[in-house]
C-alpha cells in the first residue's frame, strides 16, 4: 500500500485516542496538517504561538483523559515551545510534541531549520525519536506514546521530516494501537509496614500531591480513619476535597497557613502520596517531614531524595492507596473531632483576619475568593499562573474536587493560564473553568485570547491588576525594604479585551464582585472569551511569601543575616 508518513501519523494518532492538537502550520509540516484536516476526531486548534500551545497541551493532558499534542514546526517552533514541554517535563505531565523535520533525502546543506532538534529537546523530553522509513511511523507513534503516559509521565518529541510527509511510499499495513501501561508491582509486606507505622502513630499526618488526583475516596477513607490532617501540594490542591474537616492547608510548614502549620506541629508519622517534597510545595524546603515517613510515588528517584524515608513504596497511587485504604480498617478507628475543631478553628481565624484588612477601596482577595467560590459550580476548574495570585489562590479559594485546580509548578513558568484555560474549556465545555492570572503574566500570552475568540470558547481570565510583579516585590521588600525592575508596563484591559474580541468586566472595588463575577459566569456560558480586570489589593503579604523568605534568611550564616537585616532596618528608617 503506497501512503505518506504523514497519513501513517495521522492513523497512530486517531488510534491513541488524540482528541486535539496545537500549532503553527509551516512548510515542513504542511502535508500532516492537510491530513489532519481530513480527521473525523481530531481538531487541528491554531494558537499565536507555540508557548502558548504548549500549554494548551499540557492542559488537556491535565484535566482530560486525552494526552495533549503539540504540531509546530522544526526549530524556531520549538524554541518557542520549550517553556512549555519544560513545564510539563517537570511536572509529570504527558505530553507529544510532534515537529517537522527537515528533508533528509537532499545532500545541500544550510537547510532552512536545521538544527539538531534531538539534543534540544533531550533535557526536556522522557525520550526523542525521529522517524526516518515510512514504515517507522505508526510504531513510533505508539512508542512515544507508550512512554508519555508510563511510570512518571512526561512530554516526548517526534521529529517527522518534510520529505516523509510529503513523497509516497510503501508499507504493509495501518496496524491498531496495542499499548500496555506496566505498573510497577506493589509490595504487599511494604503496606503491611505502612499500616504498622501508623497503629504505632500519636499524631499522624497525611501530605498528598498531584499523583494522588486519581484515588480521592480512598485518600478520605484513611484520613477519616486515621483522625489525621491532610496538607497538599499545590499541584496538589482538590486532591483532598478542600471542604472536608480533615484539610489543613495547602503545605505543612512556616510557609503554610496557621490551621495547616499548627495540624502538623507534633506530627509524628507522615504519610506522604504523589509528592517529591520539592521547593514550591516545602516552602523553598522549610517544611520538613518527620524522621518516621512513608513515601507512596510511582518515580522511584522522589523516593528518598529529599529526606530519608524508612518505608519508601515505588507504586502507583491507583493501585497503593486503596491497598493501605483496605488494610487500615483492620486496625481500630481514631477519633479526629479535635483535630477537625483545631483546623475550623484556626482556619476561621485566617479568614477574619484577612476580611479586616484594610484594602483602601480595592479589591480584598479573601473577599474575592469568597465570592467566587459561592457562584461557581462544586466540579468548577480553577486555573492559576505564576505569581503572587497563584499563593493567594493557595491559601484564600476551596478546592473541592481532585484535578480541578492546574497551576505550573515545578518548572514555574509565567504564561500558563491564559492557553490552559482556552484548552481546557475547549474540551470540556459544559463545565465553569476560571482562570486567575496576574496582570504581569497576563502581559506574556493574553493574545492567546484571540485563539478562543476564533474558535467561540468561553475561557475567563480574572486578571489581577496592581501593576507590578507582586510576588517578586514583596521577596524584595522584606530583605531590602524596596523593589527593583518589578513594574509592568500599563496596559488598557478595556481596549485589549475590544481588540481580541473577549467580553470586557471590571471589579474596582468590593462592591462589584458580585455583580462583575456572574457578568463574568453569564457571558461564558454563551460561549464568550471574558477578561475580568480586577483591581486587586496585594499590600497583605501570604503566608507562603512571608514563611519562604524568613526560611531562606535562616541558611544565612551570622555575618550575612546581620548585614541583610541591617540594611533592611537602615532602609526602612533611613531611606535607601
């Protein structure tokens, strides 16, 4: 059967369950997107750049049981992208990145792209192919797949060359996909341990992260029956319902709120699912787990690492926690109604504190946060960026429902949530997905608006507007009693939203958040891109800001703290 490599690609993708793919058509890559165009259930989607479809991929992967794929091409696409195959790479995300290549069968040299995408993309990509027999294609595909979605996820690159796609050749058949997901076998002695560790408990405390999104109901089950508080990552936030009496906090260190700080204070076993303890989720590692710890994580190198881990499980949590979930009930139940009187307690008490700041007639975030969770549905995705929002996202907005809260974390890149929620509400139409975003960040890929625009998507963007890095200036203040290099550059939101064809709201005071949040909800749900400028007060710092600072001036040895804490105090009396 003669074809190109491009219908074989075409053929392994359907067969993967592809639902979407994100991109920029090129030259080298033009015959795939004519095939593509052709497919009865893929959706080509066009972006403005490749940064923000890698992002878009890395959201459909988060928050659907597709896996995201991005279509650019060769070289320049890929530069473009790195940001966000990186963020995916780090955060356990799967993910195809799928490129042109140039043409191998011409001997000139100086092609246009010719680079060696395969070492670029090494550091960021589980592994890299490139497709060189037409007869390769489909068995490629499957591969990358295959090792996308095992063990740990993560991003893989697949370099198909113009020439491929574009000249006709012969292969014996389009086989169907055969992939088996291998898990690593648990150790059923290892859990027997675990539950023995746990009897033995005075205080036991669970810390769940991202790769616990899937086993919620069990993750309650040993929580209630344990009487422990439950911490999360921030990946990690809905893995444990938000509204449940038993949840702490986002982290469990100086950088966690009171009611999470003080659940934890005299833990004494920790159980901890899905989590590598890294810096954001440890507060720049300030957060530091009990010596008696059992560590559940399907990568066997998060085992350990950090802090030394008497009983380390490499399973995944789908097949792990149930497990344990089964063998606590042999074990008599604890009561946890004091532990759930101390968290209301103190989380109360957070919340007060936060409603009597003076805001100086802008918005109050815990009033904000407030509101927003009353008007949205329970299942609601919220999706955050990088910045000072992100932490108050953390701290002040509930989380109900496991994989209903996408933020970039490890790798940390501004950008992320204006194309994560175009791709998300994409996907999933029929439910709210609110995307809280700094004005900073918003300034990196809010074009991406025009893209749902185009295609009628209801994404929403609650942009919070001081006009100034917030996160990065308050690190600053602390230490150095000023700022420096941290104001945006002014945009006018109302022109922009005009522009990119979105709804424009504005929320400048209190008073308008009711009224600017279901303005916001109403013109969604008919399909309208919304950009929300909320005029937000940031003088409050979190206590994630305030807890992480205070850690990292701790490393300092004598000398440096005293000249760092006397040039704040000079500063801040005497001016700088």
């Amino acid at each position: 059967m003669k074809t190109t490599a491009a219908a074989l690609f075409r053929h392994a993708l359907e067969q993967n369950g592809v639902r979407y793919t994100f991109g920029i058509p090129g030259v080298h890559n033009i015959e795939l997107y004519d095939e593509l165009l052709g497919s009865e259930s893929i959706l080509p989607v066009l972006v403005t750049h490749e940064g923000g479809g890698a992002f878009m991929a890395d959201a459909i992967s988060r928050a659907t049981d597709t896996i995201g794929v991005l279509c650019i091409v060769p070289a320049a696409g890929i530069t473009h992208a790195m940001s966000g195959v990186g963020e995916a790479f780090l955060d356990g995300v799967p993910m195809l990145i799928v490129s042109g290549g140039i043409r191998t069968d011409m001997e000139q040299s100086f092609q246009l792209h010719d680079v060696d995408q395969q070492a670029l993309m090494r550091p960021l990509t589980k592994a890299q192919y490139k497709i060189e027999r037409y007869e390769d294609a489909i068995p490629t595909v499957y591969e990358a797949y295959q090792a996308a979605v095992s063990g740990e996820p993560g991003p893989v690159f697949i370099e198909l060359p113009a020439n491929l796609q574009l000249l006709t050749g012969e292969v014996e058949s389009m086989p169907s996909a055969e992939i088996s997901l291998q898990r690593p076998a648990l150790d059923q002695q290892q859990i027997k341990d675990a539950v023995t560790m746990l009897a033995g408990a005075s205080k036991p405390g669970l810390f769940v992260g991202w790769g616990a999104k899937d086993v919620t109901a069990d993750l309650v089950r040993i929580a209630e029956h344990l009487g422990a508080p439950v911490a999360t990552t921030l990946q990690g936030l809905g893995v444990f319902p938000g509204d449940h009496p038993l949840h702490a906090g986002f982290s469990f260190g100086p950088s966690a709120v009171p009611s999470s700080q003080n659940a934890f204070k005299d833990c004494d076993v920790m159980l901890a699912i899905g989590t590598r303890f890294a810096e954001i989720c440890t507060g720049s590692y300030g957060a530091i787990p009990p010596e008696k710890l059992i560590h559940i994580d399907i990568n066997p190198d998060a085992i350990g690492t950090n802090h030394d881990t008497p009983i380390g499980i490499c399973a995944d949590a789908r097949d792990a926690v149930p497990a344990l979930a089964n063998a606590l009930t042999e074990m008599p139940a604890r009561d946890g109604a004091a532990v759930q009187a101390k968290i209301a307690k103190d989380k109360a008490a957070y919340t007060d504190e936060w409603l009597k700041h003076d805001s100086k007639g802008r918005v109050n975030p815990c009033r904000f946060f407030s509101e927003l969770r009353s008007q949205l549905d329970d299942d609601a995705i919220v999706i955050s960026d990088d910045g000072n929002h992100t932490f108050l996202t953390a701290e002040l907005m509930q989380i109900n429902n496991g994989g209903a809260f996408l933020s970039p974390t490890d790798f940390n890149c501004m950008g992320y949530c204006v194309p994560a929620c175009i791709a998300v509400k994409m996907a999933l139409p029929n439910r709210q997905v609110v995307g809280i975003v700094g004005d900073g960040a918003f300034l990196m890929t809010g074009l991406e608006s025009v893209t749902a625009a185009a295609n009628d998507i209801g994404a929403m963007w609650f942009v919070f507007n001081d006009g100034e890095l917030a996160q990065i200036a308050q690190a600053q203040e602390i230490p150095y009693q000023r700022t420096a290099c941290t104001n945006v550059g002014k945009l006018d939101h109302k022109a922009f939203a005009a522009a990119t064809g979105s709804e424009y709201v504005e929320i400048s005071t209190d008073a308008d958040l009711a009224d600017g949040i279901a303005k916001a909800l109403a013109a969604s749900a008919a399909n309208k891109p919304v950009l929300v400028n909320v005029h937000v007060d940031y003088s409050k710092k979190t206590q994630f800001t305030v807890g992480t600072v205070q850690t990292n001036l701790k490393r300092f040895d004598t000398k440096n703290k005293l000249r760092i804490v006397g040039r704040a105090l000079k500063r801040k009396f005497f001016g700088s």
